[in-house]
C-alpha cells in the first residue's frame, strides 16, 4: 500500500536501531520529490539544504510506540518542505493515525529528536538540490571546521575555517579527513568535552571506516605539535578569544504558561475558542473536535479528536503554525500532532490526570499492591516503583526538633508523630556489604515555620556527621512515601494535636481529648498508617476500619469495604492508641453508646471508594543549571546515567516524588538551591502538581535503588573511571594540565617506558592499548598476582591502571579471560569493561 503511494515500504519491527531515516530532496532525474532511504550509518548527519523524515518506533509493554518527524534544514525550498510535510501526513494515514507528528527546524530540534543521536547531531553544508554529495566512507579530502554545542545532545554545525569561528566556551572540531583535531575551549566542562569526544570517535569510525586519527587539545601550550597542524590549516590567531554564546533555553515559568484552544466548525466556517488554562483536564478535550494546546511558545501541541472531520484536522494543523507568527513566536517553534488514543507521554503530563481508555473507570475498591520484598535488590526497577531502597529491616534511630535542636524520642514511642512538631529519622541499612543511610525530615502539619528550618538545618548537621553520604528526603504531613511507612512496621501513627514537644508548653497544659478518631488504612506491616481525623460521625468512610477511642472502650469500626487484613493491621494499632478494652463493631450494627461518643449519627462515605485512575508518568530528568542568571532546567529525554553529570545537579521528577542528584562537583549555587528550585518546579508544572511531593536529595556514588532503578542500566563503577581515561580507551590521548580538576581526582596517564605514545595524541585506531608491543608474547609481561585487585598506587611503575589485562603474559591472560587477548579487543569495549571488573583488572 505504501509503495502505491510512492512510499518506500516500511516494517515496524523492535530492532536494534529503531529509526527509519529517509531524505526528502529534488531529484533532476525524476524531475519530482521522492523520498530517499539513508544508510544506518549516516544517521545524525543532516545536510541543510534538504528536508528529511524520521519514523522511530519503539516498542513497549503495552505495544509499539511511533513518531514521525519532519526535518527542515535552513537552506531547503518551500517544494521540499512541502513534500515532507506531505509524506508524513501520508505516513500517518497509512500507519492507522497512531504515530506522533513532529515538525522539526534545524537547530532548534525537540529533545526528543536530539534523543535518537547518541553521538551527536552533525550539520553539512549543500544537500542533493544543490549537487553536494554525501560524503563517501573512504573519502578524506575533505577540510572544515565544526563547532559542537550541548551537554546532553551535542549538535555540530560546519563554520567558516577560520580563528574567528572559535570561542572559549565550545568544542571545535577540525576535520583534515585522516586526523581529527578537538579543540576544547579553556571555559568548556568535562560532560561537553566527552560528548566531543564522542562525536568525534562516531565521524572516525561511521564516515572514515575507522581509519582516522583523532587528536585532542584541552590546553594549547601542552599540545605544540597538533597546534602547529591547527596554524597551518587556519594561519596565526590573531586577537583575543571571543566568549562563549550561550544556548536559548526556555525556563519552567514559559512552558507552565499552557492555553488550550478548541478548533470546531460552525456554520461552515471553523472557530478556534480559548478554553481553559492550567491546570488542564482531560475531559476539555472533545473526540468529535480538534484541540491546540498552546505551551507558551515553547512547544505546540495539535490534538486531533477520532471522530473530527478531515477539514478540522487539516485547518487545525495550519492555524498552530499560524499561532507562531500571529503570537510573535519564533519561526523554529516545535509543532507536535497527537491523535485521540495515541498522545505522546509528554502531551500527557501536561494534564491534571490522564486515565487510559482501557484503564478501569468508575466506582471501585482500591486494591493494595503486595509484592515479594525480596526481589528489590534482584529487580532495580520494582524498588523504583515500589518506593522501595530495602526491605525495611535496617536500623532506626529518630529525634524530635526542641528549642530548635535534636532531641532522642524514646524508642518506645517510634512511629508516633505529633502534627505540630517536626522530626529527623536516621535509618541505616547494609546493601552488598556497605552501608547506606536515609535521612527522613518529617514536617508536621501544624509546625511554625523556626521549627521546619531548624529541622532541615539540622539534618544538614547529621549528613555531615555520616560523611555526606545520606540520602535526604523531606516527608510533608500525610505524604509520606512508602518505605518511611515500612521501616515502622504497620505502626506508624500521626496525631493531629498541636505538638508532643517539650517546647510546646501548651501541649502539656491542654489535656488530651477525651475522645478520638483514628482512620487505619492499609493490609500489611510495609503500607499501613494511621492518622487522626476529627472526632464525628461525618469523618468515618465505608472503604476502611476507624478506631474510637474512650475513657471505657476502644471500638474497632469495620466499614462494608475494609478487608480482613485491613481488621487485622488496626488490631496491632488499637493496642497502641488506647490501653483500654477493645471491641469490634461493624458498620450498621453500632451500640448508642458509639454515635453518643461521635455527638451524634451523621451522613459519611458510604459508597466504594472511587478508583483513582493510574497516572502512567514517564520520568522525566532534567540538568539544573543559573548560567543564565535565573534558575534554568533543561530536560534529558531518553536519558541514561551517562546523562548524570557530575558537574551539575539533576533533577529526576518520577511524579509521586522528586530526586535532586548532587553531582561531586556541581557549583556552591545550585547546591544551595537546589530544595527552592524543586519546588519551584513543583509550583509552576503545568498539570499543578501538588506541592507536598516528596523531595529527595541523593550525592553522586551513594544512589538508592529506589534512584536507580529509575535507570534502564546501572554502572556502580561509572565515576572510577575518568575523562581522561576515555580519552585513552579512545585512543585518543590529551595531556592533562597540571593541578587540573581531572588530575586530582583520578590517576594520571603513565605511559610504559617502552611505548612510543606522543604526548598530546595517539593515532591508534584498534581497540588494544597503545601500551606497545613490549609485553606481548610475554615479553615484559607481569604476574597476575601483581595486578589484579592492586590499587593504582600498588601498580608496577609505567603500568597504565586503565589497561591492566594488557600486561599479562598471554598464558595468564587466555587462563583468566578464556581466549585470546586479539579475541579479547574485538569485543566492544563495555563488555571488555564488564569482564575486566568481574577478574579485578578494572
């Protein structure tokens, strides 16, 4: 059907490389516009003169998730813009209307386009209108200077070969053909560096067949030769470095700024009406019409009803582009097409709530989820979703703020909390061997604003006692996540009275109420808590088991809906709250004496629970940065922990709570603001969220798995291996500055005193180290019990610790490693990595 549409034919299959990549260009042969299918290869490389098609399909638990991208390079013609505009529409028809429409402008790309190109975005000059050919895998006649911008997904753009094109916030890259040189400006970050690197590695080994060479200049007086082939090629510098130009970020304040417009006909003309603002409901949205949702001119949304007609969907799509220049927006603004029943996650979290359509609706009981606690450490991504770090059976400790300080609470009492008070918990937990700690800073309710200061003050004072090495997270009143509740096995009770310290001498003059209400809700020791409520017949709910407390009996009240083991976890609190004789009563079958202690019979919640539709949030990391002067967050998406730099502090949103990673060298600033940042993102979300989300902070190498679990893949051993051992593994090997950063916090480079490695490059283009053929065949080779498990400071001198294996005898080596070391190189290097770390050679 495809191809009788002069379609290329296309199979949605879950592969390796999910993207379909076609050129959409002017073709004097055929004299018309045809799609043209790209080589894998030259995925990432985009030649402004033409317009391409990206169709990516990911497959997930529920399915296949498609979209369709349309690409407008700067220099291509209206005819072609058209034509892939055309194409996509096309696409989308024949695909059944589920992909996700994304029109796309050179340079200004979604994060979720830039997400495709792990190595970076490359952007040529020419295209096939003009003549230009691609570049050929063996072709290195080639001169040009690329500018490469981005932390997280770096794009690279051809300049003027040129002194002039540089600055010193950026990496340049010039390409000779046969040599790569990377230029890191002295103002650039080790993240910016390393995606560099990265680029550079991908044109080597994608454009050139590996047969390149790539050197690396971080600091111009340490690198004479290659700065001598840069003078060459671009003659003296003359004058000063200019700055570097900062990247167009739009803040969290813009994109809350979201409007939705309903598009409908009306007496043969078609209407577009301003609904509604945020915070925004599903409901707005009609199925026989078409919506536009407007994100304050960072991003536009067109929302395509199943049953609108062919008319409002095409106009819907032209008045979101007309939006961008009747608003003044710029011309590069992203234009995403959903259709009803296929919404992008991200349209999603742009609303209140979303309930799927095949999600459960109406009236309901709210089932607790019970898993094995025992699968946590074996399964990462159920600690994830569970909320889960361990299983609960550390070591708690816990102090209550008095006169502003810490104070032991009788551990007697653990579990009990007084709304008016705050408190710090301290639990200690063994994971593989090590020690890991959670800082729990509990806010009450009714606690003055001295109180929570001092409380959070405080747990600074106890991080640092502990190394920094604690996880911190901040528990509002009623919010609290779910491991906080196991770790007080079923017991965990809130009083809802002013206070319960000795600071708040009004709490020991009022006596205790007489009579009180306690609502328990939940099955088991790891999700039960319980929390006063007030003490009338209008506060109890059919769906659960209350406890009324007097000075004769303690009556356990059973809604028709509670279960037996929601009876039996409120038996265990009953004999906490009260020490008086306990006595069942079930719903309609009350004494007098019960609604006289409640003043009186009341309406309540009698109906089954409503069921609370499944919000399914796809996490969402964003790098926190003020360079621009205010507090900018800048999204990851289809992120990974090579996203994490350490440079910065990220912000991982999982929806029921908010992780702040501090990265180890992330500045003074964003540090100090990273709690006020993450609520301010809560505060301006779209979808007003609720500002008493957990916020949990977490330092780079002490990650719980209820963070890392979040992460398809986990490294615990990322952070030992420096920038500058990259650049080794690389084979492409800068000299690092003296007293630099990098120097100071990971071994330096020795080279082996045979080798014949030059200083500032290495133009090796194999995967064995270039540590020389002195110890191959076991000639200069060490004994194993020398290297494995040594430190680098244990190391034989000359010995590169990045590349211990290498000076095994061969014996030795096809001993521990089962083949050969040539064998051993062909591999790809995180498997080389992995094997290394199991034989402790890493």
């Amino acid at each position: 059907v495809l191809l009788s549409r002069g379609l290329p034919s296309l199979k949605l299959t879950a592969v390796s490389c999910p993207c379909i990549f076609f050129t959409v260009a002017f073709s004097d042969f055929l004299q018309k516009m045809k799609m043209v299918p790209i080589p894998e290869k030259a995925y990432g490389g985009f030649f402004e003169g033409d317009c391409y098609i990206i169709l990516y399909n990911k497959k997930t638990s529920n399915g296949f998730i498609t979209d369709l991208h349309y690409w407008i390079g700067k220099d291509s013609t209206q005819d072609e813009q058209g034509a892939a505009a055309f194409y996509v529409t096309q696409m989308d028809d024949m695909l059944g209307g589920s992909p996700v429409q994304h029109r796309e402008v050179e340079g200004h790309e979604s994060e979720a386009f830039k997400s495709y190109f792990k190595s970076g975005i490359i952007y040529k000059k020419g295209g096939v209108a003009s003549g230009f050919k691609h570049v050929e895998t063996n072709m290195y006649n080639i001169r040009r200077l690329l500018h490469v911008k981005g932390k997280k997904h770096v794009s690279a753009t051809e300049v003027e070969l040129s002194w002039d094109s540089f600055n010193k916030g950026d990496v340049f890259l010039l390409d000779l053909g046969k040599v790569l040189i990377q230029w890191n400006g002295p103002d650039c970050n080790i993240a910016e560096k390393s995606r560099g690197l990265a680029l550079a590695r991908s044109i080597r080994d994608d454009e050139r067949g590996g047969r390149a060479q790539i050197g690396i200049i971080d600091n111009e007086k340490d690198s004479p030769d290659l700065m001598q082939i840069m003078k060459t090629v671009l003659g003296e510098r003359r004058g000063a470095l200019g700055a570097a130009t900062p990247d167009e970020k739009a803040d969290e304040l813009q994109k809350a700024n979201v409007r939705l417009y309903h598009v409908y006909e009306k007496d043969d003309n078609l209407v577009v009406q301003e609904i509604a603002t945020r915070p925004l409901t599903q409901d707005l949205l009609q199925h026989e019409d078409c919506h536009i949702l407007d994100q304050g001119g960072f991003k536009i949304y067109v929302w395509r009803g199943k049953d609108s007609s062919k008319e409002e969907k095409r106009a819907a799509f032209s008045r979101a582009v007309g939006f961008i220049q009747a608003k003044g927006y710029s011309a590069t603004t992203n234009v995403e097409v959903v259709n009803d029943g296929a919404e992008s996650a991200m349209f999603k979290q742009l609303f209140k709530r979303w309930t799927e359509k095949e999600e459960t609706q109406g009236l309901g009981k709210v089932e607790q989820v019970k898993f094995d606690v025992s699968q946590l450490h074996a399964r990462p991504e159920l600690a994830a979703e569970q909320r889960m770090a361990d299983d609960a059976s550390g070591k708690v400790e816990v102090w209550r703020i008095e006169d502003l300080h810490m104070q032991p609470v009788d551990p007697r009492t653990y579990g009990q909390f007084y709304g008016g008070d705050c408190y710090l918990v301290l639990y200690t937990y063994l994971t593989s061997g090590r020690t890991h700690y959670i800082i729990y800073m509990w806010q009450g309710r009714h606690a003055s604003v001295d109180e929570i200061t001092a409380c959070a003050f405080n747990a600074v004072e106890l991080d640092k006692k502990y190394g920094n090495e604690p996880v911190q997270v901040r528990v509002t009143m009623g919010r609290e996540p779910q491991h906080f509740l196991a770790i007080f096995k079923g017991s965990l009770i809130i009083y809802e009275q002013e206070g319960g310290g000795k600071g708040k001498m009004s709490s020991f003059t009022l006596k205790k109420p007489v009579v009180r209400l306690f609502q328990v809700r939940g099955t088991d020791e790891i999700n039960t808590k319980t929390i006063e409520v007030p003490a009338r017949a209008s506060s109890l709910n059919s769906n659960d088991v209350f406890l009324l407390t007097t000075n004769q009996v303690c009556y356990l009240w059973c809604g028709k809906g509670c279960s037996g083991d929601e009876r039996e976890m409120a038996k265990i609190v009953a004999n906490i709250v009260s020490k008086r004789d306990k006595q069942t009563v079930l719903e309609g079958q009350e004494p007098v004496e019960f609604w006289a202690a409640l003043g009186g019979k009341a309406p309540y919640a009698s109906d089954k629970r409503f069921q609370e539709p499944t919000v399914r949030y796809q996490p969402r990391l964003f790098e926190c940065s003020n360079q621009t002067g205010r507090f900018i967050m800048t999204e990851v998406v289809g992120f990974c922990q090579d996203d994490l730099d350490e440079d910065d502090v990220m912000l991982l949103d999982t929806w029921e709570e908010i992780f702040l990673w501090i990265g180890k060298t992330s500045n003074t600033y964003e540090r100090n603001e990273a709690i006020s940042s993450a609520k301010d993102y809560l505060k301006t979300h779209p979808a007003g969220r609720d500002l008493a989300t957990p916020i949990i902070m977490v330092k780079q190498g002490y990650e719980p798995l209820t963070f890392t679990g979040w992460f398809s893949a986990w490294d615990p051993y990322k952070w030992s291996v420096s920038y500058w051992e990259i650049c080794v593994n690389a084979d492409s090997k800068p000299a690092s500055p003296a007293g630099s950063r990098t120097e100071r916090t990971s071994p330096a480079y020795k080279p082996h005193p045979k080798s014949n490695v030059n200083s500032t490059s290495n133009y090796q283009n194999n995967n064995a180290p270039s540590v020389v053929s002195a110890v191959t065949n076991g000639n200069g080779a060490y004994p194993r019990e020398v290297l494995i498990n040594k430190t680098v400071d244990e190391l034989p001198e000359g010995v590169d610790p990045a590349k211990k294996e290498y000076y095994l005898s061969d014996a030795d080596f096809h001993d521990i490693f089962g083949r050969s070391k040539d064998e051993f190189y062909q591999m790809p290097r995180w498997k080389q990595q992995n094997e290394k770390k199991q034989h402790g050679l890493f």
